[in-house]
C-alpha cells in the first residue's frame, strides 16, 4: 500500500513528490496523459525564481522530476481512471489498476480551455492548435498570417513566440484592454508583427469543407458588424479549466470546478490534499503552486502517519480534528 498517491507531474505534483520523498514516504507520483503538465508546452519560463535569464518549460519540468527521483519518489506513467474515496486506504484505479494508498495529493492541474465552436473541433490539428511551441514551428504556419485568439498571459506568449516564424500575427480579444500582466501587455503590444483586433471574437472557423484553416469570421461585440480574415492558423489561448471531473461529487468544488479546500490545502475528504491551480483561482502562476503545494505535501505526510500509527477510538479522531480546526497542532505556514 502507498503512504502517497500523487496525481499529477506538473510542477504542484512533482513538488509535492520532491517534499514527500526527502520525507521517506517514497510517493507514487502518476503523470496522467501529459507529463511535466502545461508548462512543458511553455517556451521560456521567466518568472521561477532562480533562473534570471528564464527557463525553458521542458528542461525546468525534467529536472523537477530528477529532483524528486533523486530522493525517491516513484513516477509512473498512468492515467487515473476512478477513484474511491469512501474509505481508507483509498483506491485509484490507474490504467485499469489497483492502487491503495493512506493519502492522495490531487495535483492533476488543467487543460486548454476551447472556444466550443463546431469548426474548431473539426478543424484541431488542421491548423487550430493550443500551443504555439508545440505546432508554431509547423511548415503550414511557416510566413503566413497566424491568429491568437485571448488576451491574457497566455495569448500574449502565444503571439510573441509566433512571431519567430510569422511577420503577422492577429491577437484577437474579446475585450479591448488585455487581461495580461502589464509587463506581457507591454511587449506584446510593442511587437510590430502583433496587431490586434479589439473587442472581437470569432463566430466560425474556416474553411471546414477544404478541411484545413484559411482564415476566421469575426463578430465585433460592440458593433455587431461581421467580417472575414485570411488566416493560416488559429491558436486559442483563452484559458484552462481544471482536471477536476473524477471528483465531481465527492470533493467540494466551485461550479467551473475548482477545488474548495476545507482547511488549509486539505479537502472536505481527510487524507485527500489539493495542490496547484485548480485549488483556488487566483493560485495560477508556478511559484505560488510550489508554496501550496509545500503544504499540502507537509499535512498528507502528517495525515499519513496519524493513520497508520495511531490506533485512536473515534472519539479521540474527533477530538483532534476539533483541536485542529481550532487551530493547536497547527503548522507554521498557516
Ligand atoms: P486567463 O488569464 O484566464 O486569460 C484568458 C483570456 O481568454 C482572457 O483574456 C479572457 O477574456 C479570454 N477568454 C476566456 N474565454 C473566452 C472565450 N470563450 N472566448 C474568447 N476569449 C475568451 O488565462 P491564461 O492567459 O491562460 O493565464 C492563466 C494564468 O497563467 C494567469 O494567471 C496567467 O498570468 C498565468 N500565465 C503566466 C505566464 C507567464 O507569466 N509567463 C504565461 C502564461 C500564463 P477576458 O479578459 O475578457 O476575460
């Protein structure tokens, strides 16, 4: 049986995994589909601290995960498929697999959120994608005008890094001030090969029938006033909603699916922790995750422990979680 099942290899899961294993609890870390997580996707990272000349978003997640190895933390690639929460040990089912363990960090974090039009489902993969650094340097998006539709952090990365292989890249937003940090704003609207298309969004797709991109319709949100822009590629950056769905019902969460956390980075269910962006909304840059996450890792390995070497009458169980919640034998990062 695992003393900790890690959900997750983004940068919450392997720090969890790197706490855990220095600790001896020897985590089973599970990378779910993509490991490494989105940052993986990222060109350069440049707000880590510890890296002033930034980082490039594999490397930085490779070598999270070496860390964690290195103390003994176990990385298995495999996807959750259930889990069962209703008693101790929980069991995940991983890959049609049994796992058993006494505690359970959720650090599965999310994935791209879609624009939900029936083009560009038909059309992913022939020229709508969701990560410039995976599909930029693509010999169709080679010297041809390109769009980026948000206007937040990821949009303005998106459209910079395009830049490198396209002279025009549209940035169309929604709105017409960006959601970006200033310091993304700023250099992404300085870029002379970044034009953007103010309060505007794209109705369809096109061309669906040649199956391939060759531009998109746009609806301006304040005139109404429709028009049609050649396009080779569209890269919609627009967000991410969490990996949350195999907890739907169990675990307290908002309606986009974010994770209440009950008291400090534990959930409603004891023993279950939650780690990483999909814990609370405004937790979505890479430090803040690793903060969390810290903690999140330190109350399992605790949890962990309770359960397996304390032989506590219930009443005694109920006694402590009182004097928890009232705030003895708390630990000093809260
Ligand atoms: P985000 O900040 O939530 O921005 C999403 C953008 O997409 C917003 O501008 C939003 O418009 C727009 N949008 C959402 N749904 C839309 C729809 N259905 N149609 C059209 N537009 C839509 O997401 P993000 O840019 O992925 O960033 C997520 C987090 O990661 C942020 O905290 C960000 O700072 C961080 N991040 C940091 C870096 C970095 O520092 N290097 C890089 C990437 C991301 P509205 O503005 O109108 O809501």
């Amino acid at each position: 049986m695992e003393k900790v099942a890690i959900i997750g290899t983004g940068c919450a899961g392997l720090t969890a995994a790197l706490y855990a294993a220095r600790a001896k609890l020897s985590p089973l870390v599970l990378t779910g589909t993509m490991p490494g997580g989105l940052l993986t996707t990222t060109s350069i990272v440049e707000n880590f601290p510890g890296f002033p000349e930034g980082m490039d978003g594999y490397e930085l997640m490779t070598r999270m995960q070496k860390q964690a190895e290195r103390f003994g933390a176990r990385v298995k690639f495999g996807t959750v498929e259930a889990v069962d929460l209703s008693k101790r040990p929980f069991t995940l089912t991983v890959d049609g697999e049994k796992v058993e363990t006494q505690t359970i960090i959720i650090a599965s974090g999310a994935s791209h959120r879609h624009l939900d039009l029936e083009s560009e489902k038909l059309l992913e993969t022939k020229g709508v994608t969701y990560c410039a650094t995976c599909d930029g340097a693509l010999p169709i998006f080679r010297d041809q005008p390109l769009v980026v539709v948000g206007g937040g952090d990821s949009a303005c990365e998106e459209a910079t890094y395009l830049t490198r292989f396209s002279s025009t890249i549209y940035l169309v937003h929604r709105r017409d001030t960006l959601r970006a940090s200033k310091i993304m704003a700023d250099r992404t609207l300085s870029n002379p090969k970044i034009k953007p298309i103010w309060d505007s969004v794209v109705t369809e797709i096109l061309d669906v029938k040649q199956d391939k991109v060759i531009g998109v319709r746009l609806k301006n949100v304040r005139t109404n006033k429709e028009s049609v822009m050649d396009c080779a590629g569209v890269f919609v950056a627009i967000g991410h909603l969490p990996n949350t769905q195999l907890f739907k019902g169990v675990i307290d969460m908002d309606d986009a699916g974010y994770i209440i956390p009950a008291r400090g980075m534990e959930t409603n269910v004891p023993g279950v922790f939650v780690a990483g962006e999909y814990a609370y909304m405004d937790f979505r840059f890479v430090f803040p995750r690793v903060g969390c996450l810290i903690v999140g890792y330190e109350k399992a390995a605790r949890s962990g422990e309770a359960s397996q070497q304390r032989d506590e009458h219930p009443h005694q169980t109920e006694h402590r979680r009182e004097r928890e919640i009232a705030g003895q034998n708390r630990h000093p990062f809260f």
